[in-house]
C-alpha cells in the first residue's frame, strides 16, 4: 500500500514533553471527544474513565500523559492553547474534581480514580490508551487508541481496513522509500524539495503551503529565542538547571534585540569563531529542548523528545554558513527534512516505545542532515546518503529516559544529534554517491530490525539503561 505522508504531518505545533506520550493522547482524548459527538451522547456524558497502557503507564506521568488526556477531554487545541494556562487549568481539575468536558459540560473527575496506569502492553502497539465514556442512560462508550509516534494517532481496526482496501497514494510522485524518490528526482529531473513541493501542491495551495512552513519555522524560532532567554530549574524533580541561558550570554554579550528575528540578525552579525561554531550549535539544541521539557510550545521534528535537532541544523545554516539565506532556503530545508521522515516512518517506525531513541534521535538527525546537504549544494543521491549517514551511526540507540522525563539523556541527545547531522551532510557533500556502498533504504530497514530486536526495557519504559543505574534520590 502506497501511503501518502504530508510534511504537515511529519512537522506538527504542540506542546512538549513527549509527541507520543503527551501530544498523541491529547490528540486521542480529541478524538473521543468527536466520536461521542458523532454519536450525539457528548451531552448526556456523566463520567468518563481513561485506561493507559505499555509505555503510556509506566513513563505516562514523567511525559505528563494524564495531563495531556485531561486537556484534550476540556477541549484544548495543543497547537493554539496557551502554555500559561495550563498549569491554572490542571489545578482547577484537581481542585474541583470538576472538568469541563469539551470546554462545555461539566462532569466530575477525580484524577487518580479517573487516569489508570496499566502496565501490561495491549497487542497492536506499546502505546494504547482507552477512553470509557458512561451516560446517564446507563449505557458506555468505550474506543481504544495507539499513539505510534510523532504525534500520530490510530485506531488498528482503521489501520487493518485501510491494509484490505490497499488505498493507493493520490501524489503525483507517491514515495514509499528512498529509491522511490531518487528515481523520481532523476527521471524529473528535479530536487527533492521540488518532487516534495508538486506533492503538496495536489493537497492545498502554493499560498498556503507557504505560510504553514514559514508558521513552522517561526514556531521554532520562537521556541529557541524562548530557550536562550530562560532561567531556572526544570519541572519534575530531577532538578535539572537550564543551561542554553547561561551558554547563550556566554556567546552572544551584550547585545541589543526584541524579538526572535532580531535576534537571529544579531547573531548573524556576530563574529563566531571556529571554536564556538559547535558551541551555537548545541545551545540551539539545548534552548529548544529545555522549552519542551518545560511543556513548552515546540515543532514535533518528527517528535518532542528531538524536536531540538532540526531548529538546531536549520539555525546553523542561517546564522553561520549562509548570511543571505531567507524564507526560500527555510521552505526547502523543512520540505526536505519533512519527507526523509516520512520515508523512515514508512519503512521503520519514530516511536521510541517501538524503536528506541534511534527513532527519534537518528531520525531527526537523519532529516537535518539531508535538508542541510541540499541547501549547501547536494545531489540528490548525495543528499540520500547523508541521510544514510546520520543514522547509520545512531542505530541501536536506546531510551531510557531518568524518572520517565524528556530530560536525562534527552536533552543532551539533541545537541550531539545535530552535530553528527551536520558532519553527516559534509560527509556526504565530499563524496562521489556512485561510491556508496549502503544505501538509504537498507539503513532504514536495519533500523527497523534493530528495533524489533532490542530488549523492551531499552524501549521508552525507564526499565533500564540510564533510567535505572542512576538513583533519583541522588539527584
């Protein structure tokens, strides 16, 4: 089955910590929320039950899942709500024992009778979730989702009709995997930007398209600006400080600036040394995914646990290697970076409950290479392999996240994922591709071993690695 990806759908607004352990089950209890419209009970509702499952329960509170179920049952947008009214919202709920369903009907809701954490896996996928709606005609409602990553969210009897339908891809250039997609750039004659670009054009229009990637990236800007620019210690107990603040004075002075654009001409003026090239680098990283971590606004790229990666390589690019660059060279990166996603998600998974943060990391690291390689020049078979590159040397990548937080070793992970991104794309810019030995789909399928094979504790459970050698008392 040939399955039609939209960038729009690999580069998604929403609010951190996790794509698929906070946004997905926000998205989900969205979701129910029409299902009980469409069957005109939302009205009659007298309580509803929630049923988290796999890796939902066991790092669903230090990925703020139940609060994320909560917001999307009182009918919060993750893309639109603003972030300081969440906390104020929470509280309500917890106080009252009263949520507002849909943002209309009031119904009682006691979180810790209401939001239960079952730590068996439902067969289909490690993140299910199951939302119980009772009437007050003494009948229920129950519907099961899987939140896969990335923020996407489905239902496996859709899944399984849509496999017995074989519904075929409506893009003038449908791409399945990577030899798709080079065979269309050589026979068309054309970049993949642009091979991206006529797809998206058979969805919605050039005006629209246009100001969807420029939101995207303003979106990013903002939240690295926002990163750069706050103090203080993260929530959740680990007690980890922000570091992009510190590193930010340290590289940019003094210095005169009001808003995020001026901000990024600033720096485009400031003379970096060599030295400090990988240092701007990492605070980027840094600045976007304490933001997350903070439940903050940030681009699921392809989710929040590496949102930091692509702002982070884009940023770059911007800032040091091409002063000119503007709103064409911004479109083209996200475009790129947006459909090698799609190709990995189509051939492996970006869900770290599934792959392991090879699926997160060496993805996003994976699309930042490819999207910079373009921009500076590439082939499309050398913009292939850089993409080859970057995740060849994330495989086997675990997620094993301290206390269930996007904190330790995420946010980290960022910083070193954009690095081997970029070096990846010079990697690649100073190869002949007809040298290459591995290509991009055998990467891709390797990842996907990989991760069928990797022991479930290393799989976003906080069952081992890091999330267990290190005591949370001590820190």
């Amino acid at each position: 089955m040939e399955e039609c990806i939209s960038i729009f759908d690999m580069l998604k607004i929403g609010v951190g910590p996790s794509s698929s352990h906070t946004l997905g089950p926000w998205r989900a209890a969205e979701r129910f929320l029409a299902e009980l419209r469409e069957i005109n009970k939302l009205e009659i509702v007298h309580f509803i039950k929630v049923d988290l499952y796999g890796s939902l329960s066991l790092t669903g509170t230090g990925h703020a899942t139940d609060l994320a179920v909560m917001l999307g049952l009182s009918g919060q947008d993750p893309e639109y709500i603003p972030v300081e009214n969440i906390a104020k919202i929470i509280k309500e709920i917890k106080d009252t024992n009263i949520l507002l369903l849909g943002n209309t009907f009031e119904i009682p809701f006691y979180v810790e009778e209401d939001i239960k954490f079952n730590k068996n896996f439902l067969p289909f996928h490690a993140n299910g979730m199951t939302f119980t709606a009772s009437f007050f005609d003494n009948t229920e409602y129950s519907s099961t989702f899987y939140s896969i990553g990335g923020g996407f969210v489905v239902k496996e009897e859709r899944v399984n009709a849509q496999k017995k339908q074989a519904i075929k891809c409506a893009f003038p250039y449908p791409v399945q995997n990577a030899k798709d997609l080079l065979e269309y750039c050589t026979t068309q004659n054309r970049s993949i930007s642009e091979v991206v670009f006529e797809n998206e054009k058979s969805m919605r229009s050039e005006e629209v398209i246009h100001t969807e990637l420029m939101r995207i990236w303003d979106t990013m800007l903002e939240c690295m600006y926002i990163g750069c620019h706050s103090e203080g210690i993260l929530p959740g107990g680990l007690n980890v400080r922000r570091r992009a603040f510190d590193m930010h004075q340290n590289l940019i002075g003094l210095s005169n600036y009001s808003n995020p654009q001026e901000w990024m001409q600033c720096i485009r003026k400031t003379e970096v040394k060599f030295r400090q090239i990988l240092k701007w680098v990492s605070c980027f990283a840094l600045a976007v995914n304490e933001v997350n971590a903070a439940l903050g606004r940030v681009v699921t790229a392809p989710t929040n646990g590496s949102a930091g990666v692509i702002p982070a390589v884009l940023m770059y690019y911007l800032v040091i290697e091409n002063h000119q660059a503007g709103e064409k060279e911004i479109k083209q990166f996200l475009m790129v970076a947006g459909e090698i996603g799609s190709i990995f998600k189509k051939g492996s998974t970006i869900s770290a409950a599934m792959g392991g943060c090879q699926a997160e990391i060496g993805v996003s690291s994976a699309m930042a290479a490819a999207a910079l390689c373009e921009l500076m020049g590439g082939t499309p078979a050398q913009v292939q392999m850089a993409a080859e590159i970057a995740m060849e040397h994330h495989l086997g990548l675990t997620c094993d996240p301290i206390g269930g937080l996007v904190q330790i070793p995420c946010i980290e992970r960022n910083t070193m994922g954009a690095i081997k991104a970029i070096n990846a794309a010079e990697l690649a810019l100073e190869t002949d591709a007809k040298n290459a030995k591995v290509p991009l789909d055998k990467v891709i399928d390797t990842m996907w071993q990989t991760a069928k094979d990797m022991n479930s504790k290393y799989k976003e459970t906080s069952e081992g690695g890091l999330a267990v050698a290190v005591n949370l008392a001590d820190c």
